[in-house]
C-alpha cells in the first residue's frame, strides 16, 4: 500500500496570505558599494542520504525527503549588510549558499514584522519570492518559504525610517534540496511533474466542476511532505474557512501550513506526456490551527488562519453524510505538488475496512489515478458533494494508462461523529446550530442573486437498452427562480425541451425526470442544459453524461481459466445474479496450478463476476504470475486480469441461445440490403410473431412496430447511413442484423 503522501522538505508553513505581491525590490534601485556577507551552509554526505532515501522511499509509511536541512542562527542585529538609503529607510542583506543545492528554503522564527516592513528572497537568475510582511505575523511567531531555485540565494529585509527597530526575525534554518522532480521555475511552467496518465482538471472530465475546483488547494504540510486538502461548507454558510484533508498529512508536525488555491492549468494535459501550462496566478495564504481529527477515517479539520479574500473567488464544498454508496465518483487533487488533476470511478465505490481505517474503496480508476501528494484530496459523489477525503491506496501511472489499482477514501459520513467529542469528529464544526443536516451544498465567496445549474445527470451504465434518466437542477441564487427550459440531447440527435413552470426556492434543488428512451448496447452521451432569462452565472447551465449499455452475449456458459501464484487459498471468485444471487463460486484452490471451470448462467441477466484476494496483493505479480480469464463458448474475452489488490470485479451480458435451430436462424432475412426504399424482414414460421425496432447507428430509436413471417417497411425517410434492426419474438428470443440505406 502506498501512502498518498508526498514529501516536501518545507520548515513551518507560510508563504503569503493574498496574491504574490513583489513589489519594489530595493536592491534594483541602488548602486551595491559594498559586497553583502555570504553564509555557507555545511558539507553532507550525499551518499549516506542516497543509500537512506533508497530504503526509505520503498517504505509506504516514510516520507519522500526532498533535502537536508541545517538548523542555523542568522540575526539581522548581528549577521549580514546593513544599509541606509538617501530617504533614511533601510536595508538588511544577506547571501546563503549551498554548493550544489537545486533549491533552497527557509524558516523564519521570532517573526514579527512592522506594517509596512517587507521581506524578499531572489536568486542569481532574477527570480524572486515575497514579499513576506506583517500579513504573515501569527501567534506562533514562525513562518516558512517557499522553495526558490538555486545554491546561493539573497534574502533581504527592508523597513521605513518610521519603523526602524520595530520588526524582529531570525533565519532558524535552511533546507538544501538535493532531489525534486524538476528545477522549481520549470515546475512552475511545464507541471509535468507527476504520472503521464494523470488529467488535468481543465480536462473535459472536469468541465462540470468549477464549484468543486475552486476550494482545492495544494498543501505545503509541515516541514516535510505535499498534500491536498478542501475547503468545506459549514451549515451557517459564513465562509469560515474550514479545511479538510487527511490525518496522516498532519501528523504532529508544527500547525504551520501552506495552501496554494485555483492551481488550475489554462492550458490542460489531457493524460499524454505533453508538458500541462501553468495557472494564471498565484493565490496562496499560510497558517491553520488543527479543530478536530481522527485516525480511525484519517479525517483533520484545519481552521485555515486568515479570512479568504472574496476576491479570490473561492467555493466551500457542500457535502453528504448519509452513508449512501455513491452511484459514481470524482476525485480532485495536486498528485506529486503537481497542478490539479481529476480522476473519476463512473460506479459505486465499495464499503472498506482496508488499512484498519473505515473507508470508501474504488477498486480501479476509469479515469486518472492519484498519487504522491493527493492525500487528504476530497471525493466527491454524482451531485459534486464531498464524502471523503483520500487515505491511501495503490493506484499509479503505468505509461499514459492508469495501473489499474485501488484507491481507499475516509468516510465522511463515519467522520461526522468520529470519536464522540468536538476534537475527533466533525459535526460541531460542520453543522455550529444542530440542524442535524443529513447534506450540505456548496458556497460561494460571491454569490449571485440568479444561479440556476444544473446539479447532476443521473443516468447509470446499464444493461437495461431502456433507461430512465433523471436531472437535478439546483438554484445556487439568493433569489427564487421561475420558469425555466430545460433542453437534453442524446448523442447527436435533436434536441428536445421540458418546460418548467413554478418556483424553486434559493440553496435548493429539483428532480426532473426525463421521458424513457430505448438504446442499442454501446457508448451513448446525454448533454443537458437549462435557458434561463435571468440567470448570472451561465458556467454550470450545462452539463454532460457519458454511459454505456452492455453488449449482449448469446451463450449458455462462460468459461473461467484461473491460474493462482504462491497462495492459492487466498483466492475466490462468485458470479451474482441481477438481484445479488450467487449463480456459481469457487475457493481452496493450490498454490501455482491452472484451472478451468464451467459456469452455467440459468436465464437471460445480467451478471457480476468478482475475484477476491484475501491477501490483498492480487494473484499476480508479487508472487506468482497467476491470471484468470472469463471468456464466452465462441472464445470472447468478458473478463481478464490478476494484477490487482483485494478484489476485482466485472459485469457482462447473457442472452440464452435462441430456440430455433441453425438453419432456422440462417432463414430469417432482411433484403435488399442495401436498400435505397424499401426492406422485406422474412421469418421462419416457428419464430412467430415478433416485435421489430430500428436504430440509428447512434442508438436511437426511429421505428417500431409488430410483424410475423414477412414484413415490408418502407425506408424511403431514413437518409444514408447504417441502421439496427432488432427482431424479438413472444419467447425473448432476439435476433439484431446490420442495414445500410444508400
């Protein structure tokens, strides 16, 4: 198991508590007469570090370390330049270098700054960093930098002559960072940082989650690691700037934390190995006190320490905390510090208990993965609600591809009690009046008298050709809405439109169910979209939902080949029925031996096949090259694998074999095809009579109706292009053939 939690050699946590404001750097401004002192941090032994770190990094429980940090004793009353400018101000200059370093960094103690007192760090190259002021003065007197490229680094202090001996600060340590993924200022332009199979959030996978996107933020934890974490709505909806992100981040490192917010690529990677742009500013503030945590989710709740600029623009998340597995899940977070990424799991994730910790477990991304650095990162279900926050799991990149591996979610529902006092769960925190919400929407810094969104498309793979989807449409306004249109596309077919007539109060949502529609098995897309005259935020009117009716398969058996590894007492499989029957299963088996099992499917269904691992490490590759492989009589692949954790888990069709004989289903025809006009459906006598439908290639439905024998249909109003006709008779008996109309 890896914990998703990646180290960052960061002493005290700070960095600016609005957008990066450089400022006047005084130093451009006069002529350097005299050279400013240099301290030079001492030599290490490269190779002990390197031997550690190649043990360390093996272990899921160890900290990435980034770079070796010297505790030191720089005062501006006794160490470096001091220099008074022309006007009476002055100031304070010091170099630190360490030979070879690719970063360094620092912590300030004894901090306490002057209001109009400025400090700044800048390297040979010209990049600089600060200014650090008294917005950064806190309780604890300790603050921290950023990372700044280079070995030797200028740190400078200015204060006004108004001012002059008010401000105090002492340089406690310096961190030589000897390893990173990439040089600092090219992290900052090329991101590309963590796998290639991650996704940008500015993917199309998040086009629906600019709410969500806007409370994320990346975590500099500590003295020593990266994480992510969420900003989260509290019943009052006060904006206090409650932060939710895991316990194992917090860990017992001082409560002096970074949180860099809206670290949002303009220029998206979509899961190749092209570089991701950088965002377009930086909004960042530092501090928190812990409220409340738990080890038994893994949940922390920071109370962030300064208010967030409205400016910033902001969302907190909304969340549920009713238990209720989610129909399919999105995760947002900073894998490896890297800009933000999405992951979505389009089922239900399964109740867990891996790890010792109560949580939510996706057995395999279908989008992205997470890794180092996305610990603490929030799920969120079908309706953008948070109901975790990212504990730990296996899955990575292998090349462009996710590596099919589990990920495991502390349960938020579990964490809203937690440990029965105010300091180990969150509902004091979360819900201040007792309202005893069960759910929570999202809020915004700035929110519009007119919002309407549309929440959520709940529309679930199926294996069911008719579905029944539903729409919510949420009013994130302070005012009423009335009367709206709604409009919804399948595939590339007409729009159509639902008129909505009545009143929908503000923070409260709607259910509109669509008409039912009938599909043929494959891929299908449901756009929907709200018209509303008076809306002011036209980001969330529309939104996208892509699922898939699975495709049948003629058979009266499957046929599984397993082949264990070193414990083959570990493994089981069952096959369910719809209803969660067991049809067939199979445990005790030797270690390193090939089987082959029948498994007789009684009815047309859908199915579930799941292989277990009682060791959690899969049947391959660890130990053993053990598989197992799920394939129909005529030899389709439904199912394959081995190189998984606990479980893993697949759904195929079954339609039993048709009645009639082979020569009686090589009689049933459909000509001329291709056909410009007109088709002749011919039957065999003993099919009977028979319903026939006609899809597009894009699976709609243009035309039913009933025959028996021989049936005419006239195709003179389709245009060009391939369609389904799907014959069934009284006994579910079905046959589908291919038509071209030329």
């Amino acid at each position: 198991m890896k914990r998703i939690l990646l180290p960052f050699l960061l002493i005290g946590g700070i960095a600016w508590s609005q957008v990066t404001d450089v400022g006047t750097i005084y130093s451009q401004k006069m002529h350097q007469k005299s050279s400013i002192p240099t301290y030079k941090l001492p030599a290490f032994d490269m190779n002990l570090l390197q031997k550690e770190d190649a043990i360390n990094d093996k272990l899921p429980t160890k900290p990435f370390r980034f770079g070796k940090e010297f505790p030191v004793d720089i005062q501006p009353t006794r160490d470096g330049l001091w220099t008074t400018l022309p006007n009476g101000d002055r100031l304070w200059q010091i170099v630190i270098e360490s030979k070879d370093a690719q970063t360094l960094n620092f912590v300030f103690d004894q901090y306490q700054l002057s209001p109009n007192a400025k400090l700044y760090m800048h390297n040979e190259a010209g990049q600089f960093l600060g200014y650090y002021g008294a917005k950064e003065n806190n309780d604890t007197k300790e603050v921290g930098s950023w990372l700044i490229d280079g070995d030797k680094i200028t740190i400078e202090f200015y204060e006004p002559f108004t001012e002059i001996g008010q401000s105090t600060f002492r340089i406690s340590k310096a961190v030589h960072g000897y390893r990173s993924v990439k040089n600092i200022k090219d992290y900052t332009k090329d991101l590309n940082s963590s796998g290639d199979c991650n996704i940008d959030a500015n993917c199309a996978a998040g086009d629906n989650w600019d709410d969500q996107k806007q409370a994320v933020a990346l975590i500099l934890s500590g003295s020593s690691a990266w994480c992510s974490g969420t900003l989260i709505n509290n019943t009052a909806e006060d904006g206090t700037p409650y932060f939710l992100t895991a316990d194992h981040c917090i860990n017992s490192r001082t409560p002096n934390w970074t949180f860099r917010f809206k670290w949002i690529s303009e220029n998206p990677d979509c899961g190749t190995t092209a570089p991701s742009g950088d965002g377009p500013r930086v909004y960042s503030m530092s501090g928190a006190e812990i409220v409340a945590r738990s080890a038994n989710t893994d949940f922390a709740l920071l109370k962030l320490r300064n208010e967030i600029p409205e400016e910033w623009e902001l969302s907190w998340a909304g969340w549920d905390r009713t238990g209720t597995p989610p129909t399919e899940v999105t995760g947002l977070h900073h894998p490896a510090g890297d800009i933000m990424k999405i992951s979505q799991y389009y089922s239900s994730p399964t109740i867990s208990n891996r790890y010792g910790v109560k949580n939510w477990e996706i057995p395999k991304w279908d989008l992205g993965v997470t890794e180092g650095g996305s610990s603490g990162s929030a799920l969120f279900n079908q309706d953008g609600l948070l109901v975790g926050q990212l504990y730990g799991g296996e899955s990575a990149c292998a090349g462009t591809n996710p590596n099919t591996k589990n990920d495991n979610y502390g349960r938020f529902d579990v964490s809203w009690e937690g440990g029965g006092t105010p300091t180990s769960r969150l509902k004091d925190w979360l819900d201040p009046n007792n309202t005893n919400a069960t759910t929570l929407e999202v809020y915004k810094a700035q929110e519009k008298n007119f919002d309407l969104g549309i929440a959520s498309i709940n529309i679930a793979s199926s294996c069911e050709e008719t579905v029944n989807p539903t729409i919510d449409v949420r009013n994130a306004g302070l005012e009423k809405a009335e009367n709206f249109t709604l409009v919804y596309q399948y595939n590339q077919e007409e729009e159509k439109t639902i008129t909505w007539n009545g009143s929908l109060e503000p923070k409260s949502r709607i259910t509109i169910n669509l008409p039912e529609k009938e599909l043929v098995s494959g891929n299908h897309e449901l756009k929907a979209k709200i018209i509303y005259d008076k809306d002011e935020n036209l980001k969330n009117n529309e939104r996208t939902k892509v699922f898939h009716i699975l495709e049948s398969h003629e058979v009266d058996k499957v046929t599984l080949t397993l082949r264990t590894d070193y414990f083959g007492d570990e493994t089981k499989w069952k096959v369910y029925d719809s209803k969660n029957a067991v049809v067939q299963s199979g445990s005790n088996y030797s270690n390193n031996q090939v089987y082959t099992i029948d498994i007789n499917l009684p009815k047309d269904d859908c199915y579930t096949f799941e292989i277990t691992d009682s060791g959690g490490d899969g049947i391959c590759c660890a130990y053993g090259q053990g598989f197992y492989k799920l394939t129909t009589e005529n030899g389709t692949v439904l199912a394959e694998g081995g190189n998984f954790s606990s479980s893993e888990s697949t759904v195929f069709k079954i339609r039993k074999k048709l009645g009639i004989n082979t020569n009686d289903i090589q009689k049933v025809s459909i000509y001329p095809n291709p056909t410009k006009d007109n088709l002749t459906i011919s039957t065999p006598q003993n099919f009977g009579e028979y319903e026939y439908k006609i899809y597009s290639s894009a699976g709609q439905l243009l035309l039913s109706g009933k025959g028996e024998t021989e049936t005419q249909l006239s195709m003179k109003g389709f245009g060009k292009g391939n369609y389904t006709i799907q014959l069934k008779n009284d006994k579910g008996e079905q046959i589908s053939k291919k038509v071209l109309v030329k």
